[in-house]
C-alpha cells in the first residue's frame, strides 16, 4: 500500500514539472523560432511554466529540510549544499561554457554579463530582454533560495522552532514580494516589467513560499494535513481555476495595471501550490492520469530547460533559410523534439553520473551519522551528558 502511494504521488507531481516544462518550450518556440501565435494562447503564458517550477521547487527543498527540524533532528548544511550544487551545477556549468565558447549568432544576444556574475547566479540583477543566456535567470532566483531558506530553518531551529514565527515569515516574504512588485510599478509602469520584476528575485521570490508553506503543514502541522489531503480533487480543481484565471487576466491586460502587477505572480503561485498540494494525494486524479513520456519528460526537465533555447536558436537561421514554416506541424515536432533531445544527452552524459556520485555520498554520510548515533546511544549516560554540554 506504501509503495503503491508514493508511486501515484510521483507521478501527480511529475506529471505537474511535465507541463511545467512543456509550457516553457512553447513560449520559447513562439518567442524565438515561429514569432507567430504557434501554440495559441498556451504559447503566450508559456512563461508561467517557470512559475510553476518555482512552487514545485519550494516544496521539495523545503519538506527537505523541515523534515528533520520538524522531528528535532539536526540539521547538516554541509550534506545539503552537498547534494544541491551536485544537482544543479554540472549541468549549468557545461550550458554556460557552450555559450563562452561560442559568443556570436546565432547563440549570442544583445551582451552577456561578466563570468563572475554567471558563476556567482547574479546575472538576473539587471538583466535585460535578449540578452545571451536570459533564462538562466530562474537558476538565479532558485540559487539564491537554495543559500537563503537552509539559513532561515537553521536559525529557527536554533530558537526552538517556533511555528507563528515561521508562518509569519512565509506571510511576510510573500507581501514583500507583492509590496516590491508595487513599487517597481509605481516608479517604472509598463517599463518595469522586465528588468525591475519579471527577473528580479525581490519580486519573484514569494512564488517559491507556497510551496514552503506545504512543506511546513506537511511536517509541522501532519493532522491538519491528512485532513486537507481528503480533499485533494477538490484542490485541485480550485488550483485549476484559480491559475487559469489568473493567467486569463494577465494575458490581457498585463503588466498595464498596478494591481494585476503587484497581485498577479503570487496568485499565480497560489493556484499552483494548490495543484502542487493536491498531487500529493495518491486519491488526487493528478495521480490517475497516466501520460506516456510524462515521468521521463519530468526527469529530463532540468537538462531540457538549460538545453533547448540555444538549440532552438542555432536551429532558427537554418528554418528560415530553407523557408521552411516554422508553424508546420512537423516543423514543430523536430524542432522541440531536438531541444528535448538535447536535454536527454545533457541529462545522460552529465547529470546522471554526478546523480550517481551524489548518492553515493548521501549512503556514506548517512552511513556514518547513523554509526555515530547508534555509538552515542551505547554510551554512557556521563559521557552523553557531556558530550550535550559541548
């Protein structure tokens, strides 16, 4: 029964970073290979596929660590900056070296920022609409949080854990996401839209606490969590709506009013933490709808997103030269098929070694804290006792 649960829980939040990142390979498409409305109105909120990684990344980060606090355990920052840069900075590193070794069309923008800046994830200050590498500005904002959110748990573990303080603090991230967004519209108007918040982490880090907060009911709160989970469809159809409606109006009239600019992404991200909340029900019908490729597509998300834009952009100037439509439908299919093949070989050739490297680290050091645990345990009484004073 265990086992049967946790494989329809992977496969609800798998098929969630499936749409995730095939939301993002149609606005990209649209954005930098057809410039036509290929995919519809799917095509222009693509961008919201980001969005949605962000919710599904604040959860999984944060139920990893608020797992052991919430159980009183201690926590090691080592092992978890351990296992993070292992998952994410082989493949960057091999994305960003392609680009330093190739800088001019049809892989190079507009201007690219310094090397320090790139080894450094601040490229997204500043950053400006087509400039090389731009959508390296989420790995940004996720590495930011990645340095942030294990220093917060710390510090609240330190002072016992308390949980108002820790609901305060999501509460107020996300209203200064909000009061931030606000701002930048009321200096800047339409011209903020890009370099003062689509890439700013000011303004975008809120649309990863609501995948925290889940992590947090999950741990701290498990009762009331069961009892939510109960209503699983029913999150999920509200999460449904809810971000549907929200990407309605802000296909509309975005960023032309300040309030769908200071309300809109952490709505967004509400309607998401909903989806992302509901999927973890093995009751959710998230977790009954078996697509073909989905769990594969999720696996290789990561390495597709890093991959498929410069290989969208050096497949360009040959659709246009051959005056091939880009808009076909077989046009379509090989050219994203290539981004998604590239992400594949990515994922195969550099991320799953380092995955297999990772896990070997993760058994020894597990293996090493419960041999210490278990010695404690067979000390002593004195001896723990003082070893608790140190």
């Amino acid at each position: 029964m265990t086992q049967s649960a946790s494989t329809y829980r992977l496969r609800g939040l798998d098929l969630l970073r499936a749409a995730a990142i095939l939301l993002v390979l149609t606005s990209h498409y649209t954005g930098f290979v057809s410039h036509a409305p290929t995919f519809g109105v799917v095509g222009k909120v693509g961008w919201a596929g980001v969005d949605l990684f962000f919710v599904l990344s604040g959860y999984l980060i944060g139920n990893q660590l608020l797992a052991p606090a919430a159980r009183g355990e201690s926590l090691s920052l080592k092992t978890f900056f351990v296992r993070r840069l292992l998952r994410t900075l082989p493949n960057y590193y091999v994305v960003l070296v392609v680009y330093w070794l190739f800088p001019g069309a049809p892989l190079g923008g507009s201007g690219m920022a310094a090397p320090w800046r790139f080894l450094t994830f601040t490229q997204n200050f500043g950053l400006a609409y087509g400039q090389t590498f731009t959508h390296s500005w989420s790995l940004c904002i996720e590495e930011q949080f990645y340095l942030l959110l294990p220093l917060v748990v710390l510090a609240l573990a330190r002072i016992g854990f308390p949980v108002r303080l820790a609901w305060g603090l999501l509460a107020g991230g996300i209203c200064a996401g909000m009061a931030t967004r606000a701002a930048a519209y009321a200096l800047h108007g339409h011209d903020a839209f890009m370099a003062e918040v689509y890439y700013s982490s000011f303004c975008r880090a809120d649309e990863l606490l609501p995948g925290v907060a889940i992590a947090l009911l999950r741990n701290v709160h498990p009762h009331a969590f069961t009892r939510l989970l109960r209503h699983a469809n029913a999150l999920c159809a509200a999460g449904l709506a809810l971000s549907v409606g929200i990407l309605t109006c802000i296909h509309l009239d975005w960023p032309t009013t300040a309030v769908t600019s200071t309300f809109g992404f952490s709505l967004l991200a509400l309607g998401f933490g909903l989806l992302t909340c509901a999927a973890l029900s093995p009751a959710c019908i998230l977790n009954r709808i078996d697509i073909p490729g989905a769990s594969q597509l999720a696996l290789w998300s990561y390495a597709v997103y890093l991959v498929h834009k410069p290989v969208f952009m050096a497949l360009r100037p040959h659709v246009e030269r051959l005056h091939i439509d880009a808009g076909a439908p077989l046009t379509v299919v090989a050219v994203m098929g290539a981004g998604i093949a590239g992400g594949w070989v990515l994922y195969r050739c550099v991320e799953t070694p380092f995955m297999r490297l990772r896990a070997r680290l993760t058994t020894a050091h597990t293996a090493e804290h419960a041999f210490h645990r278990t010695a404690d345990d067979r000390a002593p009484s004195s001896h723990c006792s003082c070893s608790g004073s140190t």
